[in-house]
C-alpha cells in the first residue's frame, strides 16, 4: 500500500496561517486508497494537540496517523531502557507531557537534584539558568544528551522565520561540550515509528512518499529510508537550492503546492 507522510510546518501551515490546497490535497490522496501520516520535527505539542491544530486548518487526522520528534524521543528512549528514569527538560509543555506520559520522572527545576537523561527540544522560555542548568547535569553529572531534532529554524506566520529547536541544542552542546544524540529527522527513527502505527513499515520503502519544505532534514529522511521524496517550496528550501542539493538533501521532486502533488503520485504510477 502507498503511503504519503506529510512534514507540517511549512508544508500544511505557517505559524497559524494554513497553505493553500492542503486539506484537499490530503482529501484526494485519502479517496484515491492512499495511507496519510504526518510527521514532524517540532515537539512543542504533544500528539492530540497536534491533531487539534490539524483540525482548525480543515485537517482530520488519528493518533495513529501522527507522529512528532518529542513522541518519537520518548519511545526511542524506552526502548533503550530508559522508562522510569529522571529527566531534565529544556521545551514546552507538549514534551513534557509525553515524556511523563511515556513513564519518565520530569524535572524542569533549574535548581533542582541530579538527572539521568537531559532531554532539549523547541523552548521559547529558554535562558542563562537552563542552559547552565542543563551543562551541570551533562559535564559534570555525566546525563545522557538527547536532542528532539536540531533544525536550526522554521517557517512563521507572514513569510518569517524563527530559531529552532537546533538554536536551544546548539548552546547547550556548546556549554556541555557534549553532542547530543538527535531522533528527530533526518535520522528515520520517528519515521519508521509513523509507519509502524500506520500498519504498512513491511512495505517496500518505494511505497513511501516524503512530502517536506526542508532538504536537510525532510527529503534527507525520506531518501535515507528509500521513499520517494517531494519538496514543496512553501517553506525554508526554494526550488533553487533543491535543484542544487546532492546527495541525500536531493528531492526527486519539486513542487510550489500541495495540489500538485496528487497528479504527481497518480503519474508515477500510471506513467501517464
């Protein structure tokens, strides 16, 4: 079964502005027998919130069809025997919901006792206190470091950009000396995870499509998985660095909208 998985920011929305022909963009693959996921770096919200804010742009959408870097890091961390542990947090309340949810101890205290794991995401609130906070319990308190993702900005509301979750990791690895270990994408853990919970990770990776505004960390997934991988030019990468990208950032497509994409997939597959 052919699955289309959807990037968000920049690719459905911007800030709280949605993009043109989205939902029926989604509507038409879903009609046409396709499987849809959406997956995203930003952990400022958890799942249900997410599927919420999908809601208010015209977009239905399950648990099962959503996965976010911040649900992604907390069952990555479970599976590596991390459940229980104490957790220092530097992000929204969205990570810190589904970590505690996931089983972890969460501690955002920038005075408090010692952790186990320091785990950074997207954070508005950041400061002196956490990332001085955050380096004690990495250098000294030897924490294991983990980043939701490091893109280093996203797309906002009236054509802006603001810092990303990379920005908050960068200054803590830089005061820790330490490098993080990343979940978010380009690494393919939180897209095997989505296609776990869509029911089709034993499909060839051919039968995945990577729908995404940024070539260093949406088209690279996909072209690490093996999926087909589509760049839409309604966020952070424009048509000419896609042409110009190598290697993994390179999209075996370019397009300026979503409504574009269903001719795209229905032509790769019939050749017409």
């Amino acid at each position: 079964m052919t699955s289309v998985i959807f990037d968000m920011d920049g690719v459905l929305y911007r800030g709280s502005e949605p993009l043109p022909g989205a939902p029926e963009c989604i509507e038409t693959l879903r009609k046409a027998g396709y499987k849809t996921g959406f997956l995203t770096n930003n952990s400022g919200r958890s799942l249900e919130e997410r599927i919420e804010l999908l809601k208010s742009f015209g977009i239905s959408a399950e648990v099962s069809e959503m996965m976010t870097s911040g649900e992604a890091t907390a069952r990555y961390l479970n599976s590596k025997g991390y459940k229980g542990s104490r957790v220092y947090v530097v992000g929204k309340d969205g990570l810190v919901d589904t970590l505690k949810k996931a089983g972890f101890v969460i501690d955002t205290d920038d005075e408090g006792p010692g952790c186990d794991l320091v785990v950074v995401g997207w954070a508005r609130n950041i400061n002196f206190e956490k990332i001085a906070r955050a380096q004690y319990e990495i250098f000294i308190n030897k924490a294991g470091f983990f980043a939701t993702n490091v893109d280093p900005m996203f797309p906002s509301s009236g054509g802006k950009v603001l810092p990303g979750a990379g920005s908050m990791v960068a200054a803590i690895a830089t005061a820790s000396q330490s490098t993080p270990e990343v979940i978010g994408k380009p690494k393919t853990i939180s897209l095997k995870y989505l296609l776990m919970e869509l029911g089709v990770d034993r499909e060839p990776p051919e039968s995945v499509w990577m729908v995404g505004d940024r070539l260093d960390s949406d088209i690279a997934c996909g072209n690490s998985y093996g999926a087909n991988t589509v760049l839409v030019t309604t966020g952070i990468s424009t048509r000419e660095m896609g042409e110009k990208a190598v290697g993994m950032e390179h999209p075996e497509f370019i397009i300026d909208s979503l409504s574009e994409l269903p001719t795209l997939i229905l032509e790769k597959f019939t050749g017409k």
